[in-house]
C-alpha cells in the first residue's frame, strides 16, 4: 500500500483547530503561493544567490509542514539547510514532483 503524501492525522489536527473552512483556504493559498517559490528556487539556483534559493526551501517547507506534506517539507528542508551547494537539477525537479504529488492530494482533500 502507497504511503499517503498528506499525513492524515496532521490534517485532520489542522482542521480541528483551523475549521475545515479556514484549512480551505489555507490550500487554495498554498497552491497559489508555492510554484512562485519553486520558480525563486530554480531561477535562485541558477544565478547562485543563496539568500533567496534559502528563503524560498524555508517557506515551502513551512507551508508543507502546515498541511502533513512530510516528503515534500522534508526536501525543502534539505535544501534550505544545505543551500546552493545541495541543489542540483534533480533535486528540484524531484521538489517539483512532491510538490505536485502534495498539490493534487490537498486538491481531493478540499474537495471532499
């Protein structure tokens, strides 16, 4: 059996002390604000500037650690710590997939 990408019972945490109305929105943001943060990470990682290729790994994982994404926060955890000399293009377009992965999980959950 498939490991969940969305940690259920952090949801469901997140959803008790939240409201299901309020979580609601807190994805629709999240799928808003986080293929910006990965563009800033991509283009960051390209041009060699560690504070904002930094500050964007920091907030996709906050975010994902909001929701019970553990693989994706985890990832950009990594990369947040290790910086530009972590990074490579595998290791974004890996970002990428778990972020997509995270995306259409929390997408079913909302709609459910």
């Amino acid at each position: 059996m498939a490991t969940a990408v969305i940690d259920r019972a952090v949801f469901a945490e997140l959803q008790a002390s939240a409201g299901a109305d309020f979580v609601r929105e807190l994805i629709d943001t999240f799928l808003e604000e986080a293929p910006p943060m990965l563009a800033e990470l991509g283009e960051a990682f390209a041009e060699g500037r560690a504070e904002p290729f930094r500050r964007a790994a920091h907030s996709l994982k906050s975010n994902a650690s909001t929701f019970g994404a553990a693989t994706l926060a985890a990832a950009a955890r990594d990369l947040e710590l290790q910086g530009l000399a972590a990074a490579t293009p595998a290791a974004l377009a890996t970002l990428a997939q778990q972020y997509a992965a995270a995306a259409a999980e929390l997408k079913a959950l909302r709609d459910a």
